[in-house]
C-alpha cells in the first residue's frame, strides 16, 4: 500500500480542488490528512513534521517574497493615477490616422503597463474601461478589440516585473534578476507577434481595424509628437527606475519594487490624484494579494513535505525522467500538462502546487533552471486567456459595454492564445532566446543531459 500513497495523495488534492474548496486549505488539508494515515500506518515517524515550522518561518522570512506588494502596490496606484488613460489617449492620437491605429496603441499601452505594474487584472480593466468603447464607437470589430485588450493585459504576466516570474524564481532558487533578463526577448516577441496580427487583420479586413476620422484627431506634427512623448515620459522613468537598476546590479527586485512603488507614489502626487481614499483601496487590493499567496505558499509546504515523505519525489521522477524522448519528451508533457491544468488553475496554483514537482525532475535531466521559467512563464500566460476560465477574459467582459457579448470576448481571445502557443513552441525550438546567467553574451542552448540522442539545436556546446 505504501507505493500507492504518493498518487492517491494526488489524487485526493485533485477531489479537493474539484469540489470547490479553497486551492490554499485544499493543500494543508490533504497534506495534514495524509500525514495522519502516513504515520499510522508506520510509515514515518511524526518527528518528521518537525520541518513544518521551520518551512513556514522560512517563508514569512523570505526577502524576495517582499517584492509581490511592492509591485503590486505600484500596480494599483499607477492605474488608478490616470497613467493609462494618457498614455492610450496620446498614442491614439499618433497611430489614429493608420488602420488598426488604436489597436497599435492598445498594444504598446499594454507592453508599457506590463513593465511598470506588473498586474494583469489592472491592466486588462484600465485599458477595457479606456479603449473599448472609444474602439466600438469607431467601427472596431467586437472580437478583434475584446482580443487585443485582453492578451495586451496579459503581457504583464511575462514582461518584468511580471510577479509570476518572482513566484517562479522563488520556487526555482534562482535570481529574480537573472529570470526577468531571460523573459525580456520572448516578451518583447509577443509584443512584435500582436502588432503583427493586427497588421494581417487590417490588410485582410479593413473595415474592422479602420482609421479615426480627423475630425477626432485635432493635433497634428510636432505637437502631436510632444504630447506622445510627454505621456510616455513618467513610465518610461519607472522603468528605468525598477528594471534598469536591477539590470545593473545597482538594486535587489525587493529594492527595486520599494523604488517603483515610491515612484508611483511621486506620479500620482505630481497629478494631484493621491488622496486617502486612493491609498486606503491600493493597500487593501495588495494586502488581499499578498495574503492570498503567502497561504497558498504555506499550504503548498505542508502539502509537499508529507508528498515527499510518502515518497512523491520519486514517484514523480520515475514518471517523468521515463517518457520516451528523454528531456525533449519531458519539456513536451510538461509544457501539455500546464496547458490543461491552466484551464482549471491560475498561475499562482500552477506555481505553488505543479512547479515544486517539476524542479528535480528538471535537474536532474540538467535543464537550464532560468530557460525553463520564462518557458513556463510563457506557458501559464495561456492561463490567462483560456475560454471560458481565462481571468482576463472575466476582469474584460466586467467592464466591457452590454453589446459586447461574452462570446465575442471569447472568440477575440482565441488567436492571441494560438500566438502564445506559438511562442512557447519558438521557445523550445530556439531556447538561446532565453538569456541565462551561465551564458550572458551568447545564444547558447540550453543544457540537456540525457542517454537519447537529441535535435543538434537542443545540445549544449562544449565549453
């Protein structure tokens, strides 16, 4: 009985999940469940739980778990500051007079927002809030403007300083730092990728991305580029801000998540929106936040230790290290499985409960630990944008007009999600994209140890 315990630990998180309990109390309880029947039954001793609390401290210690509210925090207050409405209001103005101008804008609006908040829900309902209706009231095809708002919140998911990257390096043991440089080439990748869709979109249907007419469009030369880069200065400052000094060793993620929500503070002082009422709600929204992961971090501990002790560890590895194809055929599995439990999990899920599992299979197989983030990164991204459980396309249709309906928000999102798909596959296929610490300057693959031969692109070239 002893060597079916691991599964039907598994399983049994899986009842509790699909019953409805709460992801965090799902994981203690069946982890504390299993404990009691692990020991007796003899099968460890309950001094072995004695780790428990020193986990949990470990967790409430952890520096680099300090940068979610902070960037959260900076999140929050730079959308409620009217940054976004600007931003979108000027770059409007400037890609107005092409065909799928305001798309254009809604996708550099959504790449800028991602690299100062790093919160996809704040993203995807200031620019649903902002741009739609504008987008609607102008001939814009439902599902081509429900599509683009939705995946251009996402890009906050995997463009730094994307909070899942954080959760991700936590449980990876690798620098933030080091994870949001690999993620930067593939972010800006799904940029280019979205501007292109629309590009296609507006040659091939016109009459669905069309031009503003100039009437609305009253600036022209170069004060219409002033107001543009008058907008996009005040972001552009917090990006340099947060991601330049981590990029330049000058600050840790933490000091640089500090430095970002004291900038955000100085915007909304400077626009004269910072008032009480403004910080009484950004506090709450971050505490929420934070308090929501921290329990799923101590719930996922609880849950992972007693796994281990039924000896999951090497049930999952077995499982894993022995698909055919080697570490080729465990990036495939992996990157399938994370795409199915996306349609039932949120990326936070995903990390807590799925990741642990996957790390030592992962090293043991030597696959570069920051390659392999970012490509999941890129993977939950896709959890954002599942029909019908993706949480933009909820956080998009309770802001969108009464005459978008649900499914137009559903089949908008359907191309932008075959595009992430693409790049998850791009990532795999060509995996020097992903800048790691060991290889800075280089396009170097990613390291693979394995007995099968393997594609000469997925080699490691010797040193």
């Amino acid at each position: 009985m002893a060597e079916y315990m691991a599964p039907l630990m598994f399983a049994g998180l899986v009842a509790f999940l699909l019953l409805g309990y709460p992801v965090a109390f799902s994981l203690a309880a069946n982890g504390l469940l299993f404990a009691g029947i692990g020991i007796g039954m003899g099968l460890f001793g309950i001094e072995q739980l004695q780790a428990l609390p020193e986990r949990v401290f470990g967790i409430m210690g952890n520096a680099t778990l300090l940068a979610i509210p902070f960037f959260t925090f900076m999140g929050l207050i730079l959308e409620r500051s009217g940054m976004a409405e600007e931003l979108l209001d000027s770059l409007g103005q400037l890609f107005g007079s092409i065909r799928g101008g305001l798309a254009y804008s809604v996708v550099f609006v959504g790449a800028l927002l991602a690299a100062t908040t790093g919160v996809v829900a704040a993203s995807v309902m200031a620019m649903g809030l902002i741009s739609l209706p504008i987008m609607l009231r102008y001939g814009y095809d439902k599902r081509l403007a429900a599509g683009v708002i939705a995946a251009s919140g996402t890009l906050a998911q995997i463009i730094p300083p994307s909070l899942v990257l954080i959760v991700l390096a936590d449980q990876l043991s690798v620098p933030v730092g080091d994870i949001y440089r690999g993620a930067m080439t593939p972010g800006l990748m799904l940029v280019s990728l979205y501007l292109l869709f629309v590009f296609v979109v507006s040659l091939i249907a016109p009459s669905a991305a069309p031009a503003l007419p100039i009437e609305v469009r009253p600036l022209r030369g170069a004060a219409l580029w002033r107001k543009a880069l008058w907008s996009m200065a005040p972001p552009l400052a917090l990006i340099f801000l947060v991601l330049g000094t981590i990029y330049l060793g000058v600050a840790t993620p933490t000091e640089g998540g500090a430095m970002g929500a004291v900038g955000a503070l100085g915007l909304a002082l400077a626009k004269r929106r910072l008032s009480l009422d403004l910080l009484k709600q950004a506090m709450d929204s971050t505490a929420r936040l934070t308090s929501f992961v921290l329990f799923i971090l101590i719930g996922s501990t609880v849950f992972s230790l007693v796994f281990n002790l039924h000896d999951g560890d090497v049930w999952i590895e077995e499982l894993l290290t022995g698909l055919p194809g080697g570490a080729l055929g465990f990036i495939i599995v992996v990157n399938l499985l994370v795409f199915v439990l996306a349609f039932f999990l949120d990326f936070f899920e995903i990390a807590f409960i799925i990741v642990p599992m996957l790390v030592p299979v992962a090293a043991k197989l030597g696959i570069d630990p920051i390659w392999f983030g970012v490509l999941l990164g890129i993977n939950m991204q896709t959890s954002f944008m599942h029909p019908p459980f993706g949480f933009a396309l909820f956080y998009l249709r309770s802001v969108a007009p009464k005459e978008v309906r649900t499914a137009d928000i559903y089949w908008g999102a359907v191309p932008f999600l075959l595009i992430q798909i693409a790049m998850v596959i791009t990532v795999v296929a060509f995996p020097g994209l992903v800048q790691t610490a060991e290889k800075p300057n280089e396009n170097a693959a990613m390291e693979l140890v394995i007995d099968e031969p393997i594609p000469e692109f997925f080699q490691k070239p010797e040193k």
